[in-house]
C-alpha cells in the first residue's frame, strides 16, 4: 500500500504553499510599516538660569538611556568634574516614552541634581517634566519643576560620546 495518496500530496503541497505566501506577506507588511525609533541616547546640556533654591546656576545634564521608544535618564548639574565619576553610580530617576519625534519625562530628582550650590530654601526634591521634540542632535523642549510656575525653556545639543580609556 502507498503512503503517498494524491489527496495528502495536494494537502501538504498546499499547506507549504500557504505558509510560504503568508510569510512573505508579513515580511513584506514588517519591511514597510515597522520601524525602529531613531538612537537619541546621551548627554543633553540644558542652560538653567531660574532654578528655585540653586545658587548660581549653570545648567543641568540629562543623560538619557534608550530601548526602543522607552527612555530612562538622570539629571545632574553642568559640573564636568563630577559628571564622569557619577555616571556609572547614577539610578536613573526620570521615565518615559519617546513617540513620533516627541519626548516626554517624569520623575523625581533630589535639588542637589538640578544645582551644585543649594539655597537655605531649596525644596529636598522636586518633580520634573520634561517634553520635547528632537531634531537631528538637538533637543528643544521645555522642563517643569514643581516648585516653578513657568517651565523653563531650552534647547540642547547632544554631547559626542566620551571615549573610555582602557587600562592594561
């Protein structure tokens, strides 16, 4: 007896046929309409000149990390020196989405992070949102703290990477 009948032969050549079809249908669908969101992971320098409690301000630095469309970040202040040592121990303390050109990010950051000398009357922490939109290298957007009334305007241009020296 033959295990090879016309009707199973039809049955599986059309089943293969089909998977096959569908399968370059989707790639075809994925090729088109998916795509990644454009890398904006790094170091933003954002000029700061009315912070509530800071002493003689000179900006903040909001390093973003990227997966995707979801971002994490940290806000530190424009102080070269302590930037690099602190980095690798900073917890990310912003969260948010990056849709479209537009960010959006809400967290909670201590005042010693927006400023490197605090006033007698700086709040212990403050809620920050930032939004904004990229183009190209440059943010521009606007950041709210809680104990502002106005959010504070700027633009901020991406850092280069920092190359790592390697120890032998």
């Amino acid at each position: 007896m033959s295990h090879f009948s016309l009707k199973s032969l039809s049955f599986y050549g059309i089943a293969i046929g089909s998977v096959a079809v569908l399968f370059n249908l989707v790639s075809a669908y994925g090729e088109k309409n998916l795509k990644a969101p454009p890398a904006i992971a790094g170091r933003y320098l954002i000029p700061t000149k009315n912070v509530p409690g800071c002493k003689n301000p000179q900006g903040v630095v909001l390093t973003l990390n990227q997966s995707g469309i979801y971002l994490n970040g940290f806000l530190s202040p424009a102080d070269r020196q302590t930037q690099s040592a602190e980095i690798a121990e900073e917890k990310p303390s912003l969260e948010g989405k990056f849709e479209q050109k537009k960010l959006n990010l809400l967290g909670v950051v201590g005042q010693s992070k927006l400023c490197k000398e605090l006033d007698n009357k700086a709040p212990s922490t403050q809620f920050v949102k930032i939004t904004g939109e990229i183009e190209g290298e440059k943010l521009k957007g606007q950041m709210r703290l809680s104990s502002t009334p106005k959010p504070i305007e700027f633009t901020a241009k991406r850092e280069a990477p920092v190359k790592r020296q390697e120890t032998h």
